[in-house]
C-alpha cells in the first residue's frame, strides 16, 4: 500500500526522521538493503486494476495493510491462483494476529482469509486515494504489539523457506500475556478422503 510516513506514527515505523512524509514502502525498502536485505518496493496502491500483477503465481506474499479490504482483494485473488502462500498480519492495539493461506495445484490448503474471518470479506471501507496518502489509525497500534505480529509473520515465512511447511494456518498473539497461540484449519481434497 503506497502510504508516505507521518510524524504521528513515527513511533511503530522503521523509517528514519528524513523519511518523513516520503513514500513508506520506499522508505522500508531503503532500511532493508541497508541491513543487506534484497527487497522490491511496490510503492503503488493496491487495487483491482494491478492486483494480478503485484501477486503472481508462486508467490509468497507478506501482507501487513491496515485495512480489510486490502485483505480481501489480494485472498480473492489468490483463489484464482494455482500455486501462492499468503501470510497475512494484522492488529489491534494489544492482540494481533497472523494466517496463512496457501494454494497448492489450485487447491486451498488452509481456506481462505474471509471464510475464516467473514469480516474481512465484509469490508466496508474505502479505497484509498493520492500518491502520498497520511494514514490515521482509528485505534492506535502499539509498537510492540507490531513486533509481535511482524515476528510471527518472519517465524512463518523462514519455517515455509526452510522446512517447505509449518503445522498450523493462524497465530493468536496477545502482548498483555506476552503468548502466541496457534491453530490449524487444514482441508482434506474431497479425492482424498
């Protein structure tokens, strides 16, 4: 999503004070090769028109958007996929969460983001516009409720590169408690049972 870093979210950003007000993707893009990390920013946002573009067959695609409708758009177009790995993170001040979609020869191993959340495919929020959108959180996010989320993310990711599979589909993760707890929801093609 092609948001720009504000001063008002500074705090739960990894980008620098002279990244103020430039394109966020952009700017977490330039933090990540300077730590040796090879990333592409995409710094445009999501929508219908580019969806099929940005997330492409084989992909695995790490989705931290704030909004549902985001989320929607990129799971609906995952189902068109044969062969794709979501792993999508979100939170609310101090809970978060992180589910795993994958598609495997057009079958969806985990279901999708809105069967397993309804009210992600209910999203009523708008499209957002301009190049240098200011994003104002309804409900402020905590920076280590961030992390928590953004680590459980990396966990899932590095456990697909490394072992080619991980044992659940979400992870429940609440920074009061300091605990993660996760759960699967794995379907069994109607061939094989």
């Amino acid at each position: 999503m092609a948001t720009s870093s504000s001063r008002g979210n500074r705090s739960r950003q990894a980008c620098s004070n002279s990244d103020l007000g430039s394109n966020k993707a952009e700017a977490l893009a330039r933090v990540a090769r300077d730590d040796g990390l090879a990333v592409q920013a995409i710094p445009e946002f999501l929508d219908e028109t580019n969806v099929r573009s940005i997330v492409r067959e084989g992909d695995v695609v790490l989705l931290a958007v704030d909004n549902h409708r985001a989320r929607a758009l990129v799971d609906r177009h995952l189902g068109s996929l044969a062969d794709a790995t979501l792993i999508s993170g979100g939170n609310d001040q101090t809970d978060g969460n992180v589910q795993l979609v994958r598609r495997r020869d057009g079958w969806s191993m985990d279901g999708h983001l809105t069967e397993i959340h309804p009210e992600i495919g209910m999203a009523t929020e708008g499209e957002p516009r301009g190049d240098r959108c200011q994003v104002t959180a309804e409900r402020p996010q905590l920076l280590v409720t961030n992390l928590m989320v953004a680590s459980a993310m990396l966990s899932c990711l590095w456990q697909i590169s490394e072992r080619g599979s991980v044992p659940y589909s979400e992870v429940y993760l609440d920074a009061i408690q300091n605990a993660a707890r996760s759960r699967s929801w794995f379907r069994v093609p109607a061939d094989a049972q």
